[in-house]
C-alpha cells in the first residue's frame, strides 16, 4: 500500500535568527478528513511514532509526525531561547495551517502532551482528541533532575553495535523491545558527526533548556475541553498515580497503564496501540 510509505516533508517557521526548516513524516491519505499529530518527547524524533502511525493508517488517517527543532532531521537553533515550549507550540500551529485541515487527533508523549495541553487549552482550539503519553499536569523535580542527567550523556561510537548497545540502556524505561524495534530506534537515533562517528541525533544544547524544576501546569489543565486518554508506564516518575487520580476526577478522561514500563511507553506493543485505536474509534 502506498499509504504505509512515509512522505518526508519540511516546514519553514520563522525563528530569532531566521527561517528554519522542520522535518515531518507524513502517512495515509492526504485527503482523509482524519488527521492525527503525533509529537515526540524531548530529545527523541518523529520516527518513533512509524508503528503507531502505520496502524492509525490502516483505520483510515492521515498522520504527521514532526522532528522539533534540534530532534532528528530538523535544523538546530542558532539561539538557545527558541527552544521553548511556547515557540514549539507556535510551530506547530504552522503544521497545522500547512495541513489545510479544521481538527487533529494530538497524540503526545512527554512534552510532546506538554505542548498538546497547551495547545488544547485555548479557546476554538483544532485539538478535537487528546492523547497524553505519560505526561500531566504535574511533574516533580527528581525524575526531571535524572532525565536530564542522562540527557547530558553525548557519546560517539565508531560502530552501528556500540552504538545499538548504548541504546537498548537508554530505553529501557520505554518496556521491552523486539529486534526489529530495536534495530528501528538505532536506525533514527543516531546521525554522523564530522568523524564519522554516531552521535544521538539531537542538539545537545538542548539539554541547557531542560528544565528541572517542579511543573505545575493544573492551570492549564482546567480549560482544556477535548476528550483525553491518559496512558502511563507503571514504574513511570513522572506521571505519578496521585497526579492520574486528580486528572480521572474529570468525565472525559480515560486511563491506560501498561506494565514493566517506565518514562515513557513506546507506543510499538499491539496492546498499546490497540488502546489507543480503540479509544480513537470510540470518539468517532
């Protein structure tokens, strides 16, 4: 099927400094009246959603995933400050108008949800569906503090099996990985650096963005009027099961919890995406 062959895509937004561009995967159908963004966490790519993006195909989407700035294939700010996540949410909005299209599904994981939270909590927002993957509207500062320890670890490695072997570590929160997984997080994990070495492929000074302070975002929380489903890692810090317990105090909130997981599940098992087209359809 055609459909299931991504189409690479950039977008060009205007920065401090100048124009950038932004790289996005498209799948499906562009005409489909279905649209889903799926926005990855802070230092992955849109690559990570290709299992999830291929499965939303086959009920008939069309899905847009997106590098932010300094992630995958898009470029790198010049200027520290537009790393943001106000600036992202901006950029997105470009997407969005780009598209040609009225409503999206917003599927997010970690700060990819931060900027769906945001986004959807505006007045005629185009978010009809949200999507949050292990993320709310509050977050403690200790997994914040770890995460970005780990963020500031920038390799190289001199072989595709150094550097897989890295990987596998680094995603282990994410819950088991088959072979071809793995094998598929290495392909889009890693870029040449000028030694022809791997390195992660983002931006390291990224990590200088990362903030490790509480976040209290409940605020925004309460405006949003899109139905959400939650999904959380069990072992997951940073969405806590007190933070989860106050989102459910809402009627349009639905739950899923995966188990053996931590930050953040990475929507390639059947069963998540299985509860995730079930909830999508039941929308409909």
């Amino acid at each position: 099927m055609t459909d299931l062959i991504p189409q690479a895509r950039t977008l060009q937004c205007l920065s401090s400094t100048g124009f950038h561009n932004i790289h996005y995967t498209e799948w499906g159908n562009p005409i489909s009246d279905k649209v889903a963004i799926c926005v990855h966490g802070f230092s992955r790519n849109g690559r990570d959603f290709d299992y999830l993006a291929k499965a939303l195909v086959g009920i008939g989407y069309r899905v847009i995933c997106p590098d932010m700035p300094g992630r995958g294939k898009s470029d790198w700010h010049r200027n520290l400050s537009d790393y943001n996540i106000y600036k992202h949410m901006n950029e997105l909005v470009e997407l969005i108008a780009r598209l040609n299209v009225d409503r999206v599904d917003w599927i997010g994981t970690s700060m990819g949800g931060i900027i769906g939270m945001g986004l959807a909590s505006f007045e005629n927002t185009p978010i009809r569906n949200l999507i949050l993957n292990d993320i709310g509207p509050f977050i403690p500062a200790p997994p914040l503090a770890r995460i970005k320890q780990y963020l500031g670890l920038m390799p190289t490695f001199k072989t595709r099996e150094t550097a897989q072997n890295f990987l596998r570590q680094l995603l282990l929160p994410f819950g088991r990985m088959s072979q071809d997984q793995l094998n598929h997080m290495t392909d889009y994990s890693f870029i040449e650096n000028e030694n022809n070495e791997l390195v992660l492929s983002y931006d390291p000074k990224i990590v200088d963005c990362f903030d490790v302070k509480e976040t209290d975002l409940w605020y925004v929380w309460e405006t949003i009027a899109a139905p959400i489903l939650v999904i959380r890692g069990a072992e997951s810090e940073v969405l806590s099961k007190d933070t989860v317990n106050k989102m459910l105090e809402r009627e349009d909130v639905k739950y899923a919890e995966f188990q053996e997981v931590a930050h953040a599940p990475a929507l390639m098992a059947e069963d998540q995406i299985e509860t995730i087209i079930r909830w999508l359809q039941s929308q409909r």
